[in-house]
C-alpha cells in the first residue's frame, strides 16, 4: 500500500502529496469548484467522487491503447495513486466543434464541426492568467524543444480520436478538452492531470444537453452533480464498478 505524507500541491480542485515511494504521488479530488480565474468558488459534493472515477476509467482506456498516462490506481473514490511528472506548464486544448472563445474570438459560427480538429495551447500560470502560447514561446521560455512538441501533438490527435469513440458510444458528444503532459524521471512525455466533466465540454447527443463544468459556468449550479453522474453512470460498465467497488 502506498501512503500518503507531505502536502506537495494544492490546486484549485485537487491536492497533492508525496508518499512513501518516491516515484509516486497521491491526488485527492476534492469537491471544489471555480471558475472566472478562481473569481466563483462554490463546493459541489460528490464531485471528487466522480472526477476521481471518471479520470481513471479514461486513462485506464488510453493505457489500453498505447498512450502512456500517469495512472498507477483508484485507491478509494476521490483518491489515485499516480507516478510522479515533472509537469510541463501548457494546457493543450483540443476542440472538435467550434464553441466558446473560439467563436467569441474568431469567425467560426457556432457548433460548427472541426476537421481536422484544432489544437490549441495555454501558458498554464496563475501569476499570467493561462495566457495562449504558441510553440516558438514555448521553446524560448524553455518550457519544451520541438520534439516535444511533435509528440505531443501526436499522442494528443491519437488521445482525441480514442476519447471521441468512447463518448460517442456513451452517446456523448467530446466537443473539446483540455489536457495536461509532464516528465518521468527517465525524460518520457507522459499523460498526467485529470480528464473529466471539469475538463471537457460533453454534450449529450440527442438532446445536446450540457454535461460539464459549463453548467457551473453558466450558473446553472443545482445541475452540476446530476450531469457528473450521468456521465459517470454511462462510461463505466458493471466490471468497472464492481472492480473499484462502487
Ligand atoms: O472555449 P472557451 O474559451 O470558453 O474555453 P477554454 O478555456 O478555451 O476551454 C476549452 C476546453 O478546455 C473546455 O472543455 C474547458 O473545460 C477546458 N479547459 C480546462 O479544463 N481548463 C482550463 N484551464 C482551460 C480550458
């Protein structure tokens, strides 16, 4: 059993700790929630529960396919195991449909699809405010080489086209996500954060009902857990749930 020691991190939703092995790391998911730059912070219980969940039946899928992730294991609900990264500070944002600040900043209309998908990156820094970056920036602040970026463009396209099957077969829509790469200690590009309704835009395929953080967003915060758990009760199958005894 891996147990945890000293606080590492606190984020906005997750807190992290060492542990007795040195290669790995403990994330708790708490219930926190926020948005506007951490302007909004509301509790939601039952989303540490979810997001912790959720994650780990994504990156279990990717591991399935080839994407290295940091994924070790589900302890409880709200707590992972997870290899320790030295986090490279970018957001990579992929869309699949043009919605947001994408048609707020350019002329794409509304729900337009996107083929082939676009990729977007932010400086993920408090201190900046998550500015977009591009790869020259990137590389000159030292942040990366061009190799990186070549790879990770590439697990990124391949992370997307594996994520959109799953959804689709849960009858849901990926519009966009967010996700996040770090370095093991032998220098590989390695999958880390959380993927979850906090880090994507999921809208339901019939009705196109929103399933994610954006209800939050929008205020519409009574529908939050409800959409979480919808989307937690239709990408895991009874084998997951009785693995992980939920
Ligand atoms: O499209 P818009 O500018 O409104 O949002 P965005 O911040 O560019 O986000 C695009 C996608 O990335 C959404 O699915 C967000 O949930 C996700 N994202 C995230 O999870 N965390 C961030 N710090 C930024 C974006």
């Amino acid at each position: 059993m891996t147990t945890k020691t000293d606080l590492l991190y606190e984020g906005k939703a997750k807190s992290v700790y060492e542990t007795d092995n040195d290669d790995l790391v403990i994330v708790e998911f708490r219930d926190d929630m926020t948005a506007g730059d951490g302007a909004r912070k509301e509790t939601m219980t039952g989303k540490g529960y979810y997001n912790s969940i959720i994650t780990s039946k994504i990156f279990e899928v990717l591991e399935a396919h080839g994407i290295k992730t940091q994924f070790v294991e589900l302890t409880k609900p709200g707590t992972l195991v997870v290899k320790k990264l030295d986090m490279i500070p970018l957001e990579v944002i992929v869309r699949n449909i043009a919605t947001g600040s994408l048609v707020r900043t350019f002329p794409f209309e509304d729900k337009t699809p996107l083929d082939p998908p676009i990729i977007q990156t932010d400086y993920k820094s408090d201190e900046f405010h998550d500015p977009a970056i591009n790869d020259s920036i990137s590389i000159a602040l030292g942040l990366v080489t061009q190799d990186d970026l070549d790879f990770i463009r590439k697990t990124t396209m391949k992370i997307n086209d594996i994520m959109r099957d799953m959804f689709l077969d849960a009858g849901i829509t990926l519009v966009d996500f967010k996700i996040e790469f770090g370095k093991d200690k032998e220098g590989n590009i390695i999958l880390g954060d959380e993927i979850s309704p906090d880090s994507c835009r999921l809208w339901d395929v019939e009705t196109q009902d929103m399933l994610d953080k954006e209800l939050f967003r929008k205020g519409q915060d009574d529908k939050v857990i409800d959409a979480y758990e919808e989307v937690f009760n239709r990408l895991l199958n009874d084998d997951d749930k009785a693995k992980w005894n939920l």
